[in-house]
C-alpha cells in the first residue's frame, strides 16, 4: 500500500495509543500483581483457621475426622484482616470452622489452601490480562478505524488543493485555489499557492503582451512595404519617377524595422545579462554620445557635471542606454525652453546616471509604467516617426544587468529626472583607452543601427 | 462607393487610400477612433476598414459600437494580430469581415467589394438593366454588349443608378456615395458628371431626370 501521509498518521495515531493503553494495562497488571493491594494468605490461629478469600469467591472448606479431603468449593467476603489472640468471629460464609486433631494437619491445611488461594490468584490474573487483551485490541482496532478517519478528514483540504491545482493549465491560469476560510496552517499554504499563481499569471500575460506587441511592431513595417509595392505596381500610370519614389519608401520602411528588430534583440541581450565585463569609462562615453548629437542639441540648454565614474559592464549594451536616455531627453522636451542635464557621480560603491530635461508634468502614476515595453504617450502614436515605446526598457534591463536599477522621478515644475544607478563601481577613475576604443568598435559593427529614436 | 479608412499609422493610410481611389472608390481617413466614430456618424459608407490600435479610442469600442448603432457601413477589421482567437474576437465584436496584417492589396479590394455588396439590399457582382450590363470588380460597362469607356467618376454614378433599380438618385446622395470628404459641398461636379455620362451612354437615353428631386434610370 502506497505510503501516503492518511496511512502514516493512522499508524502513528493508532500506534501511540496502543502503547498508550498498553502501558496502561502494563501498569495496572504490575500494581494489581505486586501488592498495593494485599495479598492474601492462609493462616491458623489458634484453633481458627482464617482462610482469606478474594472478593466474589466462595469458600467453603469441609474437613472430616480422618482424612483431610478438601473440597474446595471457594466463596466468600473480603478478607478481613485477622489479628493474632483475639477470638474474631469470621463473617458468614467465610469459613466453616474447621475440626482437626492436630497443628500438622491444620498446617497443611493451611497450606493447600494458600495453594488454591495462589492459583485463584493466577487464574484471575491471567484473566485480567487476556480481557484486557480483548479490550485492547477491540479499541486499538477502533482507534485505528477512528484515526483513519479523522485523518482523512483532516487531509481533505489537501487532496482539495491537489486536484484543483492540477487543473491549472497556463491557459486557465486566473483560476485560484480558493480556500476561502481556513485560517490554519493549510489555508495558509493554499494563499500562498495562490499568490504564486498570480505572480504566474502576471509574467506570461506580460510574456504575451510583449509577444503579441513585438509581432504587431514587427508586422506594420512589412505591411507598409507591400501596400507600397502593390499599390505603386497596380498604378497605369506608374512611371520611373513614381517607382523611384515607391522604392525610396520603402527603403525607409525597411530602416523603421530594422530599428524594431534591433531595439527587440537589444532587450533581450540586455534581459540575458552581461556575457564578458569589461571596465567602461562611463563619463567619457556620455560626452562621447553628447558630441554625436550635437545637432539635436541645438537650441536646448545643456548643462553636463560629468565626474570620473567607470563601472564595469557590456560596452555596448551601456552605450545603448545612455543613447536612449539622451534622446529621450531631447525628444520629450518642452518645446519653448528646453534644457537637458546630464550629471555622472560615483556614490559609495555604485556609479549614478542622472539624465534630466524639462517638459510638460508627468503625473505619478505614469511613473512605473514607463519602463514597460511597448508604452507610449499616447500622443506619439500618429504621425511618421514614432517611437517603438521599448527605449526605457531596454534601460532598465541593462542597468538590471548590470546589478543596478532605473527610476524616474517626475519634476515639480515640469519634466522628467531619469536615475540610473549601476553596481560593480570599477577600480577608480584611470583613463583606459582600451575600453574607449571597444566601445567605438562596438557601434561600428552594424549591431547598433543608429540613435536609437525610442519615446517613453 | 465610399470607404473610411481608420489607421493610424499615416502612411499606410494614404497608399492603401491611393489604391483604392484608382479602384474607383471615394476614400476618407480617420487617424483614431474617435475621429472614425465622428465620420461614421456624419457620412454614409459602404465599408469602414478599420485598424485594431487606434489611439483615443481602440478599434474595437468602435466596431461594438458601429454594430450596436447599426448602420449599413461595414466593417472590415485590419489587424497585425493574426492569430485565430483574435480573427475569434475580431468577428465576434461584430466586424464583417477579418483581415490580418500583413494582406495583399488585391485581396483587399476583393474583400471590400465583397462587403459593399452586401449592404442593403444585396447587390450581385454585375448589374443589367436596360441593356447595360456593370461589372463592379472588373470596373467594366457594357451596353448591348458594346464596351463603353467611363471615367471613374461616371462609373461611380452609374453604379449608383443602377443600384437603386429605377428608384430617384438625388445629387445629394449621389455626392455622398460616389465622392469623398474633400470635395466642396456646393459644387456642381455631380451634374456635369451626370451630362458626361449621357453623352457617353449615347441614344436612346436612359438617366431621366426628375425636376427638384434627382436622377433616375
């Protein structure tokens, strides 16, 4: 029989009290047969011969003149207790006085009868333990029975639990155990349960989301491209003119998703970690990547407190995170005044990332929400050039990456203060060529395809 | 006929509107789905190809709410989900017809044809009446069995014509169906379109006219 834990306590639950009851008639049996309580003897006394007799034996001892043939036909009273020279007058039914010539008779006499009384004894004693036996054995199997049930009433919950959660499939994943009620330990395992079923359903519908966002990013391009080509073919007028201008189109439209799919591949290196870190001068990259949008930067008030800070990380996935954070700052900036500050800071063991600019509130609420893939304003979403939506979240997984955290803090008077801490602060500020250069080559390899033009 | 395009994304918007104009339709943008529900409202379309993602107001409020009001526009949904349970949800909000991104342009004017002839009453794919015979998908006119070359434009209203089998037309309606949003309201394009017809349908004449009403065949 399988082992199961209703078998197991059964057994424990019957085991212990037949030992229990064992133990108690162990006892019972040892006091009864030691003597709390008196042990009766035959003794003479004088001419009487006080024969003690347990209660609800009868005795009635008969002698005649020659021999000595005892019947022994026992019955009798509690004994009562006889003292030597005293002329007692045993009870009714005790004894029958017994007339003998001589002490040796009376002696032996005496002797049988403290024989019959012995075996009396062990008879009643055998008696005691063979029914207490039967009574043992009778409630252990009822308390076998008895545990069963109970335990099985006690695991009921639990074989509940068991086969609700082997319904759950990831498509029915918004069902919950449901032990509504219970405030024991088992109903504070099926809220736990439950509390990771949520947390399940949580990441594959965010899972799904994104799939689902991903293939709608990746579909609108190559839907433009055909429409493009189609309606330019299906045209009887079609010139080279307008064949050019189609082909230039959708040359355009092949660039948007090359970006998709760049920006798509750069999350997801950035959500599988660093593979090898190298020492990355971060403030030298941020003046860098400031430098090559200079045009952009036009117009915009620029204040940069770059302090030395180098960490040690991917240098390519931190070039695409500070380049997300600079365009960002220059994309969603008030349009009448816009200013950017850019501060590098080493704190303790960690290197901080502040990318600020102004523009219109943000409410607090929008604040998480940001980092999520695919979100926009909601204003972006017509026009020529939108954003993908995935910029702040691919910084967020390489700072994640790179043992750090992003955050935004909304502005009071306006705009956006984006915080970058990153861990592993690297070993002081030197100048490392090296580390310039692999970035260089980094953005040169066709892996990053350009600034990356992610709105929030 | 006049389709509403409602899609966000503006370029994708023009080309297909580009096409389907040399196909003959009158084409309107909405670019979200407020701005589509407002033009729905205001005019009459056969067809409104609507996008899924619409911003301020998402395609499918939209279609439940074009199914609830009814209204003989039908809605053809355009979406980059594709997936069976999508086509699912798609249909069941109560769109005509499912077309997920990325389509073939040819499959769909087939499917926005398809749709508009089903609006009341049902339309077979080729009218006749009075000799004249109107391919819709093959955009060709015939009477008595000789070709006739018409604009689109004449097209367009010839279609309605006969269409409404020998009911009035009235400039109005004619306007509404056969030209799109950009047009002045107070122009006479209808009536110089309507004389160019006859002249090209030749003798015996069958547009009449009827005073202070419209035109019929």
């Amino acid at each position: 029989m399988r082992p199961t834990l209703r078998f197991r306590l059964t057994l424990l639950y019957g085991g212990c009290f037949i030992v229990a009851g064992a133990g108690l008639l162990g006892i019972t049996y040892a006091l009864f047969a030691n003597g709390t309580v008196q042990r009766p003897t035959a003794f003479a006394h004088g001419v009487q011969l006080s024969i003690p007799v347990p209660a609800g034996l009868k005795a009635i001892i008969a002698s005649g003149p020659r021999k000595l043939p005892v019947h022994t036909r026992l019955s009798g009273n509690p004994a009562p207790k006889a003292r030597l020279g005293t002329r007692t007058r045993p009870p009714a039914g005790f004894i029958q006085t017994v007339r003998s010539s001589g002490q040796k008779q009376i002696n032996s006499l005496v002797k049988r009868a403290n024989l019959v009384i012995q075996e009396q004894r062990s008879q009643s004693l055998t008696s005691l333990l063979t029914e207490s036996g039967i009574a043992l054995a009778i409630m252990a199997l009822l308390s076998i029975g008895l545990g069963w049930l109970l335990a099985g009433r006690a695991l009921a919950p639990l074989r509940v639990m068991n086969s609700r959660a082997r319904q759950i499939t990831e498509d029915t994943l918004h069902e919950r155990l449901g032990l509504d009620g219970r405030q024991d330990e088992l109903g504070e395992l099926a809220a736990t349960f439950d509390a990771v079923l949520a947390r399940l359903e949580q990441a594959f519908h965010s899972q799904r989301s994104f799939v689902a966002n991903a293939s709608h990013e990746l579909r609108t391009p190559v839907t433009l491209e055909r429409a493009l080509l189609e309606v330019a073919l299906a045209d009887p007028e079609a010139s080279v003119e307008s064949l050019r201008r189609t082909c230039e189109r959708v040359l355009a439209a092949g660039s948007q998703q090359e970006r998709v799919i760049d920006a798509l591949l750069a999350l997801a290196r950035g959500q599988a970690g660093i593979e090898a870190a190298q020492p990355v001068v971060l403030d030298e990259l941020v003046r860098h990547l400031i430098d090559d949008r200079a045009p952009q930067l036009e117009g915009i008030r620029l204040r940069t407190e770059l302090a030395p800070a180098t960490v040690s990380g991917d240098p390519a996935l931190l070039e695409r995170l500070v380049s997300n954070l600079l365009d960002n700052a220059i994309v969603h900036n008030s349009p009448e005044a816009p200013w950017v500050t850019i501060e590098t800071a080493v704190t303790g063991r960690r290197v901080e990332l502040r990318v600020a600019n102004g523009g219109a509130v943000v409410p607090a609420d929008r604040v998480t929400e940001m980092f999520e893939p695919f979100r926009r304003l909601e204003a972006e979403r017509t026009g020529v050039d939108r954003g993908l939506g995935l910029g702040l979240s691919i910084v967020r997984a390489v700072a994640v990456a790179h043992g750090g955290e992003a955050e935004a803090i909304p502005l009071d008077a306006g705009g956006l203060e984006l915080v970058v801490r990153l861990g592993l602060a690297g070993p002081g500020p030197e100048r490392q060529e090296p580390s310039l250069h692999s970035v260089l080559d980094a953005s040169t390899d066709g892996v990053l395809a350009g600034p990356d033009r992610s709105h929030r | 006929m006049r389709v509403l395009i409602a899609e966000d994304h503006l370029e994708l918007a023009e080309t297909l509107a580009i096409g389907l104009r040399r196909e003959g339709m009158a084409v309107d943008l909405a670019g979200d789905g407020q701005a589509a529900l407002a033009q729905a409202h205001i005019y009459e379309y056969d067809v409104i190809v609507l996008d899924r993602d619409l911003p301020k107001l998402h395609g499918d409020k939209v279609c439940r709410t074009l199914a609830d009001e009814g209204g003989r526009a039908r809605v053809l949904m355009l979406t980059a989900s594709g997936g069976i349970e999508d086509r699912v949800a798609g249909l069941s909000l109560g769109a005509d017809d499912y077309l997920p991104k990325p389509f073939a342009f040819a499959e769909l004017v087939a499917r926005i044809r398809a749709l508009s002839r089903r609006a009341q009453p049902a339309l077979p794919p080729v009218l006749e009446r009075e000799g004249l015979e109107l391919d819709s998908a093959q955009r060709i006119v015939r009477r008595d069995g000789h070709r006739l070359e018409l604009s689109v434009k004449e097209f367009s209203v010839l279609e309605l014509l006969m269409a409404a089998r020998g009911a009035v037309v009235s400039p109005e309606q004619m306007l509404e169906r056969a030209w799109d949003d950009a047009t002045d309201p107070f122009t006479n394009v209808v009536k110089v379109t309507v004389s160019r017809l006859r002249r090209k349908l030749g003798d015996p004449p069958l547009i009449e006219t009827v005073a202070g009403v419209g035109y019929r065949l």
